[in-house]
C-alpha cells in the first residue's frame, strides 16, 4: 500500500511539468493568413478581385484583420478592410469588435461587432452588425464550408449577404439587400499553402441611384480562375 502510494505521489511529481506546459500553450502566440487572387467574368467584362483575411494572438484573445475588393478597367468597384479584436466565447466561437473603412465607392467607416465560428457541419460563419460615421446601421452574414472530393480536390460552396437596415444616402442606396453573392470555389492543393481554383458564382447588387450613367452592370453570373495562397 505505502510503495503504491508512494509510486502515486512521485507520478503526480513529474506530472506537475507537463501541466505547466499545456497551460503555457493557451498563451503562446500563433497567426494564420490567407490571401486569394482572381479573375473573372461577368457580363462580357474582366474584373480583378482580392479577398485576405488572418489573425494573430493566443487561444483565447486575438486579433483578426481583413480586406476585400474589385478592381474593373482602371477604377476600383469595391475596396474595404478591417481590423477586428476577437476574444474567446465558447467552443468554436468568437465575439469581435472592431472598426471597417471602405475605400470605394464612397470612404466610409464602420463600428464593427459580431460572432465568428464553427456552425454544424462545419460551415464557416462570420455574422457582423455595423453602424456607419454617419450613423447607419447594417449587416453581413458570410458562410462557407469545405467538401473533400479527394484529399486535394475541394469543393467550397459559400454564400455572403450585406444589407442596410436604413437609407445611406452617402452610398446612393435604399434600405434593403445591398449584395448578394453565392455559387462555389472548386480548388486543387498543389500543397496546402499553395491551391489554384476555379469559382462560380451569382452576384446580385443593388444600383446606386449617384452611380456614374456609364457604369457597367457586373450583376449575375461570374467566372473565375484564381489562387489561393496561406501563411
């Protein structure tokens, strides 16, 4: 009794370490980044587009920051980014809260707060509300989840919804959907940093009634071939 005791307590002595390290690893700092780059066509015209999002902190606190955008001709459509403070909610979930700026077509910043996390069956969820520097407030929902095909062929249905709860003048636009994007990515991981796709996807957005009179109309189906690049 007092050897197996004794061979108890000594276990639990030498145990103390490795339990000081799991803790220290809930305060080590990682990041993630990931970039995509494409091309694509809509309604006989070529639009360049980005979309990068990452964070970087611990298990618990981080610090996420993203940008987006469409580049037509010369001009760009669209171009935003934002920087977010995310903190630890519950399993798979944070709540975050932080500030938005859109370049174009209007400058405008946002007050930024929302959830982001793991819905079932895996879907990427990123829920946000916003109120703009002039006071009106909006939404955006943006899902996505991946489908092994094979181990390097994955295919990515996503949907992305942005609506205004009130009139923003300064956009030329009504209360109401303001985008609405859905359709799927198809990419093949050359290496898990490294994966070329091919996207399809249906874009609806709603005319600016300030909008230039010879502005194209990209709304509906949109082919693209681009990259997929992490960090």
């Amino acid at each position: 009794m007092r050897f197996a005791l004794a061979v108890s307590l000594a276990a639990a002595f030498w145990a103390l370490p490795a339990l000081a390290d799991a803790q220290e690893v809930d305060k080590a700092i990682f990041h993630y980044s990931r970039l995509e780059l494409d091309a694509s066509r809509s309604s006989g015209s070529t639009l360049a587009t980005w979309e990068g999002n990452g964070w970087i902190g611990t298990d618990f606190d981080r610090l996420w920051w993203s940008t987006e955008g469409e580049r037509f001709g010369s001009g760009f459509e669209d171009a935003e980014f934002s920087l977010l403070y995310g903190h630890y909610a519950r399993r798979f979930w944070d709540v975050v809260v932080g500030v938005r700026h859109e370049v174009e077509p209007v400058s405008q910043s946002y007050v930024t707060f929302g959830i982001m996390g793991l819905a079932p069956y895996w879907f990427e969820v990123e829920l946000f509300g916003a109120v703009s520097d002039n006071g009106r407030a909006s939404v955006r929902l943006e899902a996505e989840t991946d489908l092994f095909v094979t181990q390097r062929l994955i295919l990515e249905p996503l949907v992305h919804f942005d609506a205004l709860i009130v009139d923003d003048p300064e956009l030329g636009l009504e209360a109401g959907t303001r985008t609405f994007e859905s359709g799927f990515l198809i990419r093949y991981e050359i290496r898990r940093k490294f994966a070329p796709y091919l996207s399809l996807k249906w874009v609806s957005e709603q005319e600016s009634f300030i909008a230039a009179p010879d502005q194209p109309d990209l709304e509906g189906f949109r082919l693209g071939l681009g990259v997929r690049l992490i960090y």
